[in-house]
C-alpha cells in the first residue's frame, strides 16, 4: 500500500453509481472501500469489476464482522467468521474490517481465515459515532484480555508495557497479540489516534475526513493534524468530499494535493 494512503470510500446507494465513481477516480485514489450495503445489493462480483478498475490497488471491504469464532477440537477453526473471510477469496478484496469486541476466538479466527485467503484484516478497537463510548470505554485491564485469551485455548505474545485502561485498548492489545494487518481509527478523534500510535506501529485505515468532522478544521487542517500523528503506514478513507463533488475527478485530485502537502511539512 502506498505510504500515506488516500482511500475512496464508494458509499453509494447503488452499485451502478458505485461503479461509476470508481470508474472516474479508481486510479487518482490509492484504494477503494465498499461496504455490506454494495454487496447485499450486487453480491461479491462487484469487486471483480472494482479490482479490474484500480489494478492492484487495495480494496477494502467494509463488513465490519462480528460472529463467531470457534476452535474444535485438532485446533480446527470451525466459526462463522472463517466463512464470511473464505467466501471473499478470490474476489478482489484485499482487506477486511473485523470488530474486536466478540473476543479473543473471533478476532483469531478471523486473522487464521485471513491469512489462508491472502485477505489483511483490519480491526476495530473504536466507533466514532454519538453513544460508542458506552461500551468501548468500559473499564479494562491487561490481565483480563490475556485471562481471556488464554483461558480460549490460544497461545499468543502479548506486547509488553502496554497501558490498558479500557475497551478499546484492550481491543488494540489483542489486535497486537494475535497479528492483525491493522486497525480503523476515526479521523474525527486525533486524541484516539495518539492512543493508538502509543500501542501500535501498524497501519491504521481512517475515516471520518470532511463533513464528518466536527472540530472545525477543513480538509487540509485534518490532514496535516492526521498525518503528523499515524505516520506514513497508515490511510486515509474519503467518501462524500469526493463523491459529492460536481466533478468527482478533481475533487479527488484535490484531495491527493491536500494529503502531499500535509506529509511534507
């Protein structure tokens, strides 16, 4: 993946306009998102068409999993969250986002699935949305998430010196401890993002650019704040600020300037 990743996210209400969009900007952009909403409409061939578009960029597939995960005996992984990874091989996706919350059995089946499918998952310790942090900021230690762990049968090292003080950084440990490609942080929250640089030097895939910020700072303010926080292993995830645009094309184009000039200074 390109360092300092700009990412389309192709939120639209229907796959023809999906299509379309990625078309226009599928090769200005560095990767491109789709969520559940695409493939309830189109089913997984929309990202045959998609990976055609944008050649080996990435494709993320924003299913945002949470089922489950279940070690038979042999040390077979026999959950639901295998499944849904399985079934998106050979599609053209390249990644997936996984939620970390079901515990230490979902999150390492789904890292095994992805692993034999060549599919990265991208965890998600955080939900930036009004009322996430009534369960991802519940009291957490370190020694709970390794009990847990251990007590589901895997055998994982945990990072060392790591504070732990809730959900979402008991979600990041595990992340670490079990292996996966990276994380999602919201963009709206750089205090969030320090705390997962604090825990992490993997990337972290971030949406949240544009409208949906709400600490007044236009495009190139967020990313000048977000690029001098994750780094260069880290993304970028746009949607209406390109989508939205009168020409799409520019506006993405725009945007790579915007996210050039932030990485330089």
């Amino acid at each position: 993946m390109k360092e300092y990743a700009l990412v389309l996210a192709a939120d639209l209400p229907s796959s023809e306009e999906v299509l379309h969009i990625v078309r226009q900007v599928g090769k200005i952009v560095d990767g491109v998102k789709v969520g559940v909403t695409t493939l309830l409409q189109a089913g997984t061939g929309i990202l045959g068409q998609i990976r055609d578009m944008i050649d080996d960029r990435p494709l993320l597939v924003d299913l945002k999993i949470a089922d489950i995960g279940f070690l038979a005996a042999g040390g077979r992984w026999e959950g639901t969250n295998g499944k849904i990874i399985e079934g998106l091989a050979e599609t053209g996706a390249t990644h997936v986002t996984v939620h970390g919350f079901p515990g230490p059995l979902s999150v390492g089946e789904a890292v095994h699935e992805s692993r034999r499918s060549g599919i990265g998952v991208l965890l998600l310790p955080l939900m930036s949305h009004v009322g996430a942090g009534l369960f991802f900021s519940r009291e957490v230690a370190l020694a709970q998430v390794r009990e847990a762990t251990y007590g589901a049968g895997l055998d994982v090292p945990f990072p060392r010196d790591v504070e732990c003080n809730d959900v979402t950084d008991g979600i990041l440990a595990l992340g670490e401890a079990i292996g996966v490609e990276g994380y999602i942080g919201p963009a709206t929250r750089p205090d969030d993002l320090k705390r997962y640089r604090s825990i992490t030097a993997k990337p972290i895939w971030c949406p949240g650019f544009g409208r949906q910020d709400r600490l007044g700072r236009n495009l190139e303010e967020q990313f000048r704040e977000w690029a001098s926080i994750v780094g260069s292993e880290s993304a970028a995830i746009v949607g209406s600020a390109i989508f939205k645009a009168p020409d799409p094309a520019r506006a993405a184009a725009d945007i790579v300037e915007f996210r050039d000039r932030a990485v330089q200074m």
